[in-house]
C-alpha cells in the first residue's frame, strides 16, 4: 500500500515525458510544404492525425495549391463538431477533395453539386439540389 502513491507519480512522471515526444512525432510527419495547414488547422481547432504517405502529402499540397489553405480549413471547420477526437489526415483528403468536384455556382453551371455544407440538414440539402437540379434543366430548355 505504501508503493500506491509513489508508483501514481512514478506513471505521472512518465506520462509527462511522453507527451513532448507525441506531438514532436505528429509534428515531424507533416512535410515543410504543409505546415502552414497544419498550422491553421490547429490554430482553427481541428485536430488531424498526421499519417500520409508521399503521395497523399503531394495530393493535399496540390489542394493547397488550387484552392488556397483558407479554404482548406474553412471546409474542415464545417465539418467539425468542438471536442471531437482529431480525424486522420486520410480523412480529410478525401473530403478535401471534394471540393475539386464542385461546380461553381451561378448562371451557366452544368453540374449541380449532390453535397451541401454539413450545418445544411440532409432533408434541405436535397431539396435544395432537386431545386437546384430543376432549375439547371430549366435555363437549359430555354437556352435551345
């Protein structure tokens, strides 16, 4: 019994150690080209697991590079609920990647994006792209 406590700081101690070598690691694995969003993201609060391979690394620096980290982290912070456990930077890339996929919006545009923001509820963004949709077809018909 007399041990209890002194092993509680013992495991305490150790713990303390470990921490600075945890986000040294996680630190370490994001390449120079981006760093600048990684630190955005934590700066925004959006915990992310950094575990790229070379070529998932290259594909978010190209994101980066098309549409800027502003733009990056916004769609992060969308997608985030505050405490919730960082995601893996594999996730992020492919909802990143998403936004390679949308259309821009306005007059003249072909496609019509299926994903709405994530503060959109699910029933109004099918509606709004069944409008959307409706409208598309529309500006077609009386463009012939």
């Amino acid at each position: 019994m007399e041990s209890a406590p002194q092993n509680a700081r013992e495991r305490k101690h150790q713990e303390e150690q470990q921490q600075p070598r945890a986000r040294a690691l996680s630190a370490s694995v994001v390449t120079e080209a981006l760093r600048p969003l990684a630190a955005a993201l934590d700066a925004a609060g959006v915990g992310v697991r950094w575990s790229l391979g070379l070529g998932e690394q290259e594909a978010v620096w190209r994101l980066v590079q098309r549409h800027g980290v502003s733009a990056l982290v916004e769609l992060a912070v969308h997608r985030t609920v505050p405490g919730e456990a960082p995601r893996s930077a594999r996730y992020w890339l492919k909802v990143w990647s998403d936004l390679d996929h949308l259309s821009p919006a306005g007059p003249g545009a072909t496609v019509v994006p299926f994903r709405g923001r994530a503060t959109t509820a699910p029933a109004a963004s099918a509606r709004q792209n069944l409008l959307a949709a409706l409208d598309n077809l529309e500006n077609r018909e009386n463009a012939r």
